[in-house]
C-alpha cells in the first residue's frame, strides 16, 4: 500500500465537471487503469480520494492535488497509465510528496481573465488597479449562517492586472486561511464599481506555501 | 409524454419537423423501442421506424443507406428500399382512411410495402453483438453503473403490460457469457456498480449461478451486485442477502391492484400469502421500509378493489410493526398510477377512466389509506394524454406539433406538463382526447397500429382478455404454453421460456 499524491489539470470540457463528477471520474479512471485503491471498509465501500480545495464548476487549473492509497508498492508508472484512460480535460501532470500537510498551503494562486466588449483594457485597469488599492473592499458573502458582509481586501495578499490578448489579465493570491476565497468574490467587487466585465475566465495555477514558494 | 421533445430535438437541430419537408437523402430520422409498436401519431414526422430488437436490422438498414448515398438515389427510392427489409416500417407508404365518425376503416400498403410489419428479433442471444465497451459520461446519469441484461421477454403475461407483449418470445442469455460481459464491462467501464436488467430478474434460471459468478470478482473488486425487478412470490432472501452485502436499504414490490380478484383479472398472479411472508422475512432481517406499487382504473375494477388497497397497506404496516427489528421504525410507501390502455395487450380495446374518476377513485382512497402509511398518487391529467397517444392515429400528430408551438416540451415532467395547453391543441386541430382515451373499441374495428406486429397474435390478446373478465389466470409460460404466436418467430417455433 502506497500514499500518493498526484498532481493533475483540470480545463477544457473538465472544467464544467463538478467535484463529485470529478472524483467519480478518477474512481472510474482508477478502474480502468486496473489500480486498486484502498477502499473504505464500511457497508458502501468506496475508494479514500481527497482533492485539496476543490475548484467550483467552471474554473480550470493547472496543478491540483489528489490523494489517495493505492494497494501495490512499487507501480511508478502510474502517471502515465492513469493519463491513458481519463477523459479529456482531466491529466495527472506529476506526482507530490503526499506526507507533507495540506495545512502548509498558504496562499491560492489564480489568474482571472476579464473581457471587456466596450471598455478599453487601459482604462479598465486603471479602475481596477484603484479599487484594489482601497484598505477596505465589502463584498457580501454566503456562509451557513447566510449572508455576511466580508472585507475582501483581508483575503487578498497581492493582485496585479495587465493587458493580455483577451482583455485584462488579473493575476491574484488568495490567503489560505483555512481555505481559500471564492475568486468570484472578486468579480462581485468589480461588478459593484459597474466595471462589470462581459466575461470571465478562472484558472487556478496552484498553490503556494508560506515562504511563497509552490506547494508542490 | 417525451413525443414533443422529439419534435424539439428536430427543430433544435435544425431540420424540418415533418418528414416531407426534408427531401434530401441526408440527414434520414429514424427511431424505434417500444412507442414504435404504435408509431401512428409519429408517422408524419419520422422518416423509418425499426419494429424490434435493433442490433441486425440498424446494420442492414445503414448498409441500404450507405449504397443509396453511393448511387445518388433519392431520398424516396432509400425509403422504398429498406421498407423491404424485415421490421423496418416507412409511415408514408401506408394511406390511412377513415370512417366518418373517425375510426380507421382501412390501412393499405403502397410502394411495395409490406401489408403487415413484423418486427425484428434476435434468435441467439448468446451469438449477438454486445458492448462491453461504452461510452461513460463523466457527469453523474441516470444508470451510472453496468447494465446486464440477461433475458428478453417475459414468462408472466401480465394482461396490462406492454412490455410483456412486444418483447416476446422469451429468450435468455447464458450465465457464463453474462459473467464475462458483466466482468469485462467493469474493467472497461471503471463502474463499481453490476445492475442485472429484465423485465423479471428473479424468472431468470440461472440466477444463482450468475449471481456467484458475479460475486466471486465483485467482492475483491469492491463492486456491488443489485437486483431489481423482483418479484414478491418468487423472491429468495438466501440470495438478496448474500447480494446485499452493502447497507439494507427498502424493498419495493408492485401487487398492483389491492384484491385478488382484480390481480387475478389482470394476471398478476402475487398472492397476499407470498407478499406478507416476502415481507415478513424481510423486516425481521432489519428492512425498514417497503414500497408497494398499484394502479387504479383496471378494467373490471369495483370500488371495493380501491379500498382493498388501502386495506392491503393497512396490513401490511401492522405486519411491519409486529415483525420488525429495525430500532429506526418502519415506513411503508404506496404509490398509485392511472391505468393507461396499451396497443398490443389484451386490454387494448378497453376505455380508460375519466379523469374524474381517477380522481373519484383517488379522494377514496385518500379516505381509507392509514395515515402511518405514505400515499402517493400520480396526475390523471398526464396519464389521460398518456392513454390518447398510446392508442392513438396519425391525426393526433397535428394535435402534436401544435402542442409543441403552442410550448409543450418535457411533459412527463410535472413542473413542465400544461394539460391547458394540449387541450387547447386538440381544440385548435378539431381532435377529441375522449375519442381516444375514453372509447372502448369494438373487436372487429380496425385499430391504427393493427398493420404492426409484434409476433402476438389477436385471438390470443382476445381469449386473455375474456378471461380478464371472467377473473381467471392463465399460468406462466412455463408451466404451460399459451400459444401466444411468438414462438413463430422462433426456428422450431419452440421459445425459450
């Protein structure tokens, strides 16, 4: 028995998956690659698979992390058997040291890009760039309780826009504690200031630990 | 109820809805499955129905199609072509005419068609193509697990069923070929879950060996092994134990109609004894709850029959509360349907209720039911357009498309289902629903998908039906053939059964 932690990328058709579409699709990934995994040992067993914060529906990401025990030793192929028989979108890209605590991740590290029909990605910038300099940034938030008022600017380490060939590229850490924000809180803000873009698109490239180095 | 989503689908795709305005050879719509045993209603729009089991017949029938798009023919010469094969039947080669006051008075072939369309089956299932290798959607769906089907057909007979019908004779799959397509198909697949499909999985004989042969890989493979469509009489709890070795969850048996008189009238033939001693085992291994499925507006029903019903979950709650182990109580569910009149069955020619006596029928029951039981019911309102489509001609399609502009689309679906809106269609169309829903048809009328065939023939439907009437069963097909026809189709003429 062997404690992994794969790393894998999530995009195309993938990325409208849901989290428990997603871990069904490993489920069955596994399957397929004839890798048994450790299952659980109650009335339903099914297989012990963890992704760290997974992404909502949607968004695509570059480095995401899937635990999980497999029941052989020595099988360092796995990778690539596994990228053999999942569906498009879906990848193991490498493999992470699985003992290391997901509580180390300390910051999320997402690019959003915003596009804009009629405004000039100059101009947008210029707007964004004062609204994220701002020390307090309301945004409502949905918690069990219901909604809350959050200051957005606390969850925010640093955020950087430039023109990409799409519109306005926003580059973005997330604080991890414990987990990070929903980046759609951002285009909540940006949507208050009636910089409301035409579309956006999420992707997450992975996640750092506290000394801003990446995770895995 | 999915008919307008078919017209949506077309328009959706953008193509013409009506079969005769898509004169190109490309693209040609085709269907097929149950509904086709009576396509009438679709006639106008579909362009080749397939009578039957498809897995030969689609092949010859791409095979025509491949040539005809070689030669250029026109899209009518494809058509007059593979009407010629067997189980294939093209609407717009038969000319329907009516008596004044509606009823069909004649069906005649042209073109070459064949008079009578028989539909296809598959002689040796064992030999058929079967795909182990299938396309899973990684969205959770309906099914998401192994499909098995072990036999086609049905050995009950039930007078009420159209399933029973059109997919005889009976025709079993072997245990060990089903071991190893259920096997493959997992490791193909990745599913975690085998689910054994037929009309009645505990009629197949070789259930326990197929059962071990599952369980022997299931069990190291973390896999699950569910038995559905089992009935109450025949159930074995030797194997629904060692098959269910996951968490008991609830049974579910379908008596449905609450006497014996009326189950035996529609050749159900559950008796009480078998259900409440099904039952009693199985809450004094721990289940907890125990769905039961009725309908109401059988032919030959009396009031008396409704209440029987409630009465038969009367006892069946008290037996649940004597018997069982569960420390979490028991719950019992009754669910009761409208009873629509299929094509093809002995009932056939029967009138369906109105709504107001569903209805009737319903607040009776409503009045008897304990309260400890759940009681569910479902809309006569659906269940009425339900039985105008089923029996219904293809002048009802006008009615259809016109429901389909007027807005209609996913009408099984309460939330979607606006009866105000078909019926204005059939206003707009100069259709009466009465016509087709609430009629009973004489014998010898000529009935609009009589130029269909399933292999069973009318004096079989009829001699069932008049035993319907008399409350008498006719055994199942093993103890006693019954002459049904459709071991004709059969080299032999000896089914499987």
């Amino acid at each position: 028995m062997r404690k992994m932690r794969l790393m894998f990328a999530k995009d195309g058709v993938a990325s409208y998956l849901s989290h428990l579409d997603v871990m069904r699709t490993f489920s069955r990934g596994f399957n397929r690659a004839g890798i048994q995994l450790r299952h659980t040992e109650g009335f339903n067993p099914h297989p012990y698979l963890s992704i760290a914060h997974p992404l909502s529906v949607g968004v695509t990401g570059s480095r995401e992390l899937l635990d999980c025990i497999v029941m052989s030793d020595g099988d360092y192929d796995l990778p690539r058997k596994m990228n053999e028989f999942l569906p498009s979108g879906l990848r193991i890209v490498g493999e992470a040291d699985p003992d290391r605590d997901l509580n180390e991740i300390a910051f999320a590290d997402f690019t959003l890009t915003l596009f804009y029909d009629s405004v000039a990605p100059a101009e947008a910038i210029y707007d964004l760039s004062a609204l994220f300099s701002r020390p307090d940034i309301p945004v409502m938030k949905k918690s069990k309780k219901g909604l809350v008022q959050v200051n957005l600017a606390d969850s925010i380490d640093r955020v950087g826009f430039e023109i990409s060939d799409d519109g306005v590229s926003v580059s973005v850490l997330l604080k991890a504690n414990p987990a990070p924000l929903n980046p759609r809180y951002l285009i909540e803000a940006i949507n208050e200031q009636h910089l409301i873009p035409d579309f956006v698109r999420y992707h997450r490239n992975g996640f750092l630990d506290a000394d801003r180095r990446p995770f895995a | 109820m999915s008919y307008t989503n078919i017209l949506n689908m077309l328009d959706l795709a953008g193509l013409p809805v009506r079969s005769q305005d898509r004169r190109e050879l490309k693209p040609v719509v085709m269907a097929g499955g149950s509904c086709a045993f009576n396509a009438e209603p679709l006639a106008p729009f579909i362009d080749l129905f397939v009578l039957g089991e498809g897995e030969e017949v689609n092949l010859e029938v791409l095979e025509c199609y491949r040539a005809a798009k070689r030669e250029g023919v026109s899209k009518k010469e494809f058509l007059k072509r593979a009407a010629q094969i067997k189980g294939v039947y093209v609407p717009e080669f038969y000319e329907v005419d009516y008596h004044a006051d509606g009823r069909v008075r004649s069906v005649r072939a042209r073109e070459g068609a064949p008079e009578i369309v028989e539909k296809r089956i598959i002689r040796d299932l064992d030999k058929v193509y079967y795909p182990v290798k299938t396309v899973v959607p990684s969205t959770e769906i309906v099914h998401d697990r192994v499909m098995l089907e072990v036999f086609r057909g049905c050995i009950r007979g039930c007078r009420f069923c159209q399933a029973g019908y059109i997919y005889r004779p009976v025709r079993e799959k072997s245990a060990d070929a089903l071991i190893k397509t259920g096997i493959d198909a997992c490791k193909l697949s990745g599913y975690e879950e085998i689910s054994l499909s037929s009309l009645s999985t505990s009629d197949y004989r070789h259930l326990e060996e197929l059962c071990d042969g599952l369980l022997d890989w299931c069990e190291p493979n973390n896999t699950n092994l569910s038995l559905p469509s089992l009935r109450a009489d025949n159930f074995s709890f030797e194997l629904m134990e060692r098959v269910q070795k996951v968490r008991k969850s609830g049974l579910t048996f379908a008596p449905e109609a609450g006497s014996q008189r009326l189950r035996d009238a529609i050749n159900k033939n559950v008796r009480e004894e078998d259900l409440a001693k099904t039952c009693r085992i199985a809450f004094e291994g721990g289940y907890n709850t125990l769905k039961l499925y009725f309908m109401i507006g059988l032919p030959t029903e009396t009031d008396e029959d409704v209440i029987e019903i409630a009465r038969l979950a009367y006892r069946m709650h008290r037996l649940a509360k004597e018997t069982s182990t569960s420390k979490r109580g028991v719950k019992i569910t009754v669910s009761v349907s409208c009873f629509v009149p299929k094509p093809h069955t002995p009932f056939q020619w029967e009138a369906q209720n109105t709504i107001e006596e569903f209805e009737r029928k319903q607040e009776l029951l409503r009045a008897h039911m304990p309260r400890a039981v759940n009681f569910s019911w479902h809309d006569p309102r659906t269940s009425y357009i339900e039985a105008v489509f089923a029996r219904g001609d293809r002048r009802l399609a006008d009615a259809l498309e016109e429901a389909w502009r007027s807005g209609c689309r996913f009408d099984g679906w309460g939330e979607y289902f606006s009866f105000e809106k078909w019926m204005d269609a059939f206003r707009k169309t100069g259709l009466d629903p009465d016509f087709y829903a609430a009629r009973e048809r004489d014998t010898d009328e000529v009935l609009p998908w009589d130029h269909l065939s399933c292999g069973v023939s009318r004096n079989h439907l009829l001699r069932e039906r008049s035993k319907a009437y008399r409350s008498e069963i006719t055994p199942d097909c093993r103890v006693r053939c019954t002459g049904c026809g459709a071991n004709k189709m059969l080299e032999g003429g000896v089914c499987d059964a």
